[in-house]
C-alpha cells in the first residue's frame, strides 16, 4: 500500500472507475468514453481502480481465442489502448490502481501496467494495489481493487443489494483504513455503497462511539460504523449476445461459462464539500 498527500482543494469530487479489463471483447469502451467525457466536463478528479486490462494469455483457463484473440490481444496494445482512452483528462488522475489481472505472472513477467500506462500519459501518480490519499484537511480516502467475492443468494433484489453492501463492509473495516472516511474496492463488478450507521455524525461526537469521533482532528481513529464502503462497478458486460444466422458462432464469456453474476456497469463518485466528504454516488452507464 503507498500512502500519499494531495490536497487538491475544499469543494471538489472524486470519480472511481476500473475493472475495464480492455482486450476482451465484451469490454465497452463506449461506455467508457462515456464516463470519461462525464468526468471531464464536470471537472472531476479520478482514479483507476484497476483491471483496466484485460490480460489474458493462452496459458490462463479463461481464455478464448473468440474473446481474447481481438486486435488488442497483446497486453502492450492493452496498455496503449487504455492510454488513448484517458489521455483527455489525464490531469486530473489521482491516483492508478492494478488489479489482479496486471498483477498476474505472465503480465507483471512482461511489464508493469500501471507505471506502462501512467507513463504514456505522461503523469506521476502512485501506482500500486492499495492506496491511502489525504485529498483534503478532513478527507482521506482508501482505495483498493481487492479480491473478494460478495455474492448473496437471497431472494429479494433490495435484499442482495444490503447484505453485499455489508460483506463489502465487513471485508474491509479491519484493512488499515482507521483515519479514512471512505474505503472503496474494485474486482467486485457490482455498484455497492453502505453509508455511515445513520445515528452516527461521520465528522461530529456522537453519543455511541464518541471516544472515537470527537478526537479525529487530532488524528485519532474515526469508527469503522462512521464511514463509506463502497464498489466501484465495471466497464466489461456479461455476455456477448448475437443475433443468430447461418455462420454466426456463440462468443461465450467466461462470466457466462462459469455463471458469474451478471456486472453492474458504472462508476463511483465522491462528493467533498468544505474540505469534508458529505455523500457518494452511484453512476450507472
């Protein structure tokens, strides 16, 4: 994990976006335009939360010469690719986040993404699986891709939505966040927030943990029930679904093939005001 201090300001907003995996070809990189556009005309601040590529070799089980052997099959051509899409708001990149698929060893035995990629951008960010960022006097964040799994099998879809939201929590309130006030993950695929416990002042003395919360400005631990957990979404769909006709073969995912759920396609934005964090948002594309 790098740790890292960039007060960019007092009123301002963070998008998180990852999980592209580009070089597969159920990646949409129009929705990724999309979001990237979104950010710059708002004037957003960002950060990759990694798995921008996709980076699967013949060697991995996953891979399809129909999803993987497209004309940016060679993880190079990933990171080029990936380069091009950002460049528009290149400098208001905060941080860049690998994930498990640069991370992986024929990917990191060739070359190291996320230094690839920040470098054609031409910007010096921290690159790493886990960061900590002081954005502003009362704001730090924790940003990590993860490797968790949060699936639930219960019925009801708001249901799933709560308990996922608190597995996310769970898996994350013991990572070394105690000073964060959002800790947001990756490789989940899914838009999920769980917001601070509602009798709980994120920034004030609460009557249930006030030994925590009224000694934050000296640096003390903020609770982990007076903080945002979040996942951030993805950018890669399901499946690929084509109109039958004589000579059309199936292109099968390995998100199909293995029964995954299906991905939630967006990105996270963090809302700061006053140099204090006040809400988060769920952006679908």
């Amino acid at each position: 994990m790098l740790l890292h201090k960039n007060i960019v300001g007092k009123n301002f907003d963070v998008a998180l976006l990852g999980d592209i995996h580009l070089g597969n070809i159920a990646c949409l990189e129009d929705k990724l335009d999309s979001a990237i556009s979104m950010i710059g005309e708002n004037n957003w601040y960002w950060g990759c939360m990694g798995d921008a590529i996709e980076g699967i070799s013949i060697l991995d089980p996953r891979f399809s010469p129909e999803v993987h052997g497209g004309k940016f099959g060679m993880v190079s051509d990933q990171c080029l690719k990936v380069a091009e899409h950002f460049m528009p708001i290149k400098k208001r990149c905060l941080f860049w986040l690998e994930g498990n698929h640069e991370t992986k060893k024929t990917v990191r035995s060739v070359m190291k993404c996320g230094k690839d990629i920040t470098g054609r951008l031409g910007i010096e960010v921290p690159v790493a699986f886990s960061v900590k960022i002081q954005l502003a006097e009362e704001f730090k964040l924790y940003a990590t891709h993860g490797r968790l799994s949060v699936n639930s099998m219960a019925g009801d879809p708001d249901q799933i939505k709560l308990n996922e939201s608190i597995r996310i929590k769970r898996k994350l309130r013991n990572k070394p966040i105690a000073d964060c006030h959002v800790a947001a993950v990756g490789h989940i695929h899914k838009l999920r927030t769980r917001e601070p416990f509602a009798q709980l002042d994120i920034y004030g003395i609460d009557k249930l943990h006030a030994e925590y919360n009224s000694q934050y400005t000296a640096g003390h631990s903020i609770h982990r029930d007076s903080k945002y957990y979040i996942s951030t979404g993805s950018f890669l769909k399901s499946v690929v679904d084509q109109k039958w006709e004589p000579g059309v073969e199936d292109i099968m995912t390995y998100v199909e093939e293995n029964m995954y759920d299906q991905t939630e396609l967006g990105f996270q934005v963090v809302h700061v005001r006053d140099s204090k964090v006040v809400g988060t948002e769920e952006v679908f594309v």
